[in-house]
C-alpha cells in the first residue's frame, strides 16, 4: 500500500492559524462511498483509504491534522471566532495535474473552535455534502469535492438520535474570507501579510509579480466569485448560507448546508429554513457575494495602496469590477444554454423576458432549458400559458436564425437531471431509516452524467409531485 503523499504548506504557518489535534475516534466506522476516480486523480492509492483512516481514528503518515482558525459574517452580523468547529484539514497533497489540494474532515468530533458542540455530522447532511457537490463538479462548476464517506457506529443528538457520519472533502484550499477576517479583526497585520502571501503563492502566483500583489490577488477573488455565481444562477442553485465564512478565495463552491436547487423558477426562492428575511435568495446571490467581498477588501486596505484615500479609491475601483465581470459572465452562461452565439444588444431582454414568462407560469427551470435543447416543442407544455411562451419562442427563433450554435451544444449546458431536493431528501430517509443506501448510490451514478438523457432514471429527471415537495432545507450543525 502506498502512502499518502502529504505535503503540507498550511500546517508550515504559525500556530496561530490553527490548532493541532487528531480527530476523535469513532467506535465503527463503516465505509458508504469511495470516490475512487478522485483518488487516482489526487494520487493516492484507494487501499490506503481505509474507513478507519476516512474516519480519524488513524492517522496516516505525513498527515498534520489541524483546526483552521476564521470568523465571519453570518448573515450580516460578524462574529470574530469561528474557525472548524466539526472539521479538521488531514494535510495537502499535488494532484496529477500539478495542482496542490486539501484534504479535510467534517464530522470529525469537537475541537477549540467548537463552542460546546460535539463537533459530530449527521448521516444526512453528510450524504446531502455528497450528492450535490459531486454533482456540481460534473456540471463543470468550481467546487469542493466528496472523497468518501464513512458512518461512524454512533449517534449524534440533534432533535432527535441520528446516525453519525464523517465526510471526507477535497478542496484547493479551505481559505476564506472570513479566514482574513479573522486576522484583521485581531489588529494582526502580520498574520494578514503571512495569509495573503500563502494564497497568493497557492492560488495567484502571476500576482506576486505585480506592483501591488495584495490588489492584483483581490481583483483575482472578484473574477472569481463573480464567474461562480453565474453558474450557479444558471442551474438554479441556492447556496442557502452565503455567509463570509463560507466563500473561499479560490473561488470553489464550499459548504453544503441548507443549499437547494430550484424546480419551478422563482427569483426570490429561499429553501433555507433559517434565512428568514430572505437575505440568501436567488436572485440575492450577485450582490451578497459583492457584499462578501467588500468585507475581504476591508482585512486588505492596508496593502492595496499607499495613503488611506488611495487605498479606498483602489478597493472601490476593484470591486466595482464585480458587476460587468458578472454581466458577461450571466450573459454568456445564458446565451449558451439558449444556443445562441456571438453577443446581440437584445440579448439580455430576450433571457429576461423568458425568465419572466417562466416566473408567472411557473415553469420547471431545468426542464425548461433542457426542452428547448432537445425537444424545443416540448417546452411550451411546461407553462400554464402555453402561448406566453410561443410569443416567446418566436424572437427567440429569430436570434437563432441570425447566429446559433449547433444544435448539439445547447444539451452540453443543460443539464437532464440535477439534485432535486425531494430525490435528495428520498436518498437520506432511506439510509438514516432504514440503512438502506441504494437510493443514494443510484443518484451519486445518474448525477455522474447529468448532461446524458438516461431512460431508465427518466423519474430522477421529474420535479417534485406536491405531495414531495420540499420547502425547507437545514445546516445539519
């Protein structure tokens, strides 16, 4: 058995940054899943990840389990000591492909930053963490992903008794935003030096060459953040809990709570059952991540120029960069999952009568453009008014005529199957109920390849009857 290649740059820091400590050991552990394409792609050997491994209870060698300190901003208020209060980083590792990735718990038991938690995960978030952010990676979105899953022979107490479980995440790196927070909160502008200048060597090198790295970096999150969530809009996904601790620099989707995806489409959807005021809807998602990186900007004004209006004329500039970078980018997801090609002026007004008219018939988002990819008459049947989307389907025509891609691209971007909260719901009932994890299995297999028609899961690709449907979604903490 080869051992895993641990090289780990984070654990090289100064202890302030984290806090040392293995996990706490479970009393039987049980392997659900292994990521086992993942692994090869990291360059590890799947023998070496044993359940007892994928579960804390041994530590392999190389590894530097660690707490990762950051605060954040949770739902607009800041709270400076947040940090992994379920989550140990196990070490880093380079990729095939060169590229150095972290290997984490959660659910790995309590640690400093716990604040009287037991530090545990549910079997249900677990899974959840599983399905959707595997699926996100097949979709083509920059994101965390799932190397395994392991039950732990215990329970945890939420409100009632649940299975315990450990998942196993891969990441570019686990620094936030809150993560600089953290440090420019304390008044410790070392530390800020020393964080900015690990990520920048982790994730933009090109920036250190420039004549004001901290600026140059900044403006590399803002690209970023505002590409990924124009993906994001263009699957109908909710993140649930944008909060600062839970946007990474490297610009990957973290943190799988209460997120959702949308059946029928509604710009102020919230699923999660404690964003109340709605602040994490939707449509919200653009200017919360702008909101986000004003924060970031904030922890970095020092570095960003000389002169304090100087450095709040840069950061100002800089993030005021987040809007037409996010334009294009919505423009472009849409233009490709609507066939078009090359830019018109009317392009915009045409996706948003659409999205309009899908609003007030409460048509099915993903069915929709998956319709007009593959059977474009089959769309109108998703709309109460049939004919509101025919007025529709004429300029849309039109637009095409004049310059459209090939008719094979449009299935690329639009996507037959995606998470459905009710499938995802079915999934978990089944194993925590009744240890049964073949629904889980069938859905982590069909979302592998959600661009690919697969008759014999053509159910997985149905929304929700009423009686399925879910209207609230949770943290799992």
């Amino acid at each position: 058995m080869a051992p895993i290649p641990f090289d780990n740059s984070y654990a090289r820091l100064p202890d302030r940054f984290f806090a040392r400590q293995p996990a706490t050991p479970v009393a039987a552990p049980r392997l659900i899943r292994l990521n086992t394409a993942l692994a090869a792609q990291l360059g590890i050997d799947p023998a070496a990840l044993t359940p007892d491994v994928l579960a804390g209870n041994s530590v392999p060698e190389g590894a530097e389990p660690l707490a990762q300190a950051y605060a954040g901003h949770q739902f607009g208020h800041f709270t400076p000591r947040l940090g992994d209060g379920r989550a140990l980083l196990l070490g880093e590792v380079v990729d095939r492909d060169g590229q150095r990735r972290d290997i984490a718990f959660k659910g790995s038991g309590p640690t400093p930053f716990s604040r009287h938690a037991d530090g545990r995960a549910a079997l249900g978030p677990v899974l959840r963490e599983y399905i959707v952010s595997e699926a996100m990676a097949a979709f083509g979105v920059p994101t965390t992903r799932a190397l395994a899953a392991v039950t732990t022979g215990e329970e945890v107490f939420r409100e009632t008794p649940l299975p315990g479980a450990v998942l196993t995440r891969v990441a570019a790196s686990h620094i936030r935003v809150g993560t600089f927070q953290y440090f420019a909160a304390r008044g410790d502008e070392e530390a800020v030096r020393i964080l900015l200048d690990h990520a920048i060597a982790r994730h933009d090198p090109a920036a250190a060459q420039t004549e004001r790295p901290a600026l140059a970096f900044y403006q590399g999150v803002v690209a970023r953040q505002a590409a990924l969530i124009a993906r994001w809009l263009g699957l109908g996904f909710i993140h649930g809990v944008m909060n600062t601790d839970n946007m990474t620099v490297s610009g990957e989707t973290i943190d799988y709570g209460p997120c959702a995806f949308m059946e029928a489409y509604d710009p102020g959807a919230v699923f999660s059952s404690i964003d109340h005021a709605g602040r994490y809807a939707y449509a919200n998602q653009p200017r919360i991540a702008q909101w986000n990186l004003a924060r970031l900007a904030e922890t970095l004004l020092p570095l960003l120029a000389d002169g304090e209006e100087a450095q709040i004329e840069a950061a100002q500039t800089a993030l005021a960069g987040f809007a037409p970078i996010f334009q294009a980018a919505w423009l472009d997801v849409f233009r490709t999952k609507l066939g078009l090609a090359g830019a018109e002026e009317a392009d915009l007004d045409l996706i948003q009568d659409l999205l309009s008219r899908m609003a007030a018939n409460q048509a099915d988002f993903t069915l929709t453009f998956r319709a007009l990819a593959t059977q474009p008459g089959e769309a109108r049947t998703l709309f109460a008014d049939p004919a509101a989307f025919d007025r529709w389907a004429e300029g849309w025509a039109a637009r095409r005529a004049r310059a459209g891609l090939p008719d094979a691209a449009m299935p690329a971007a639009n996507p037959a199957f995606i998470p459905r909260n009710h499938l995802v719901e079915e999934a978990i009932a089944a194993a925590v109920a009744r240890d049964d994890f073949a629904p889980f299995e069938t859905l982590v297999e069909v979302l592998a390849r959600p661009f690919e028609d697969q008759p014999a899961h053509a159910r997985l690709a149905l929304p929700a009857r009423p009686e399925e449907r879910v209207l609230a979604t949770f943290c799992g903490t």
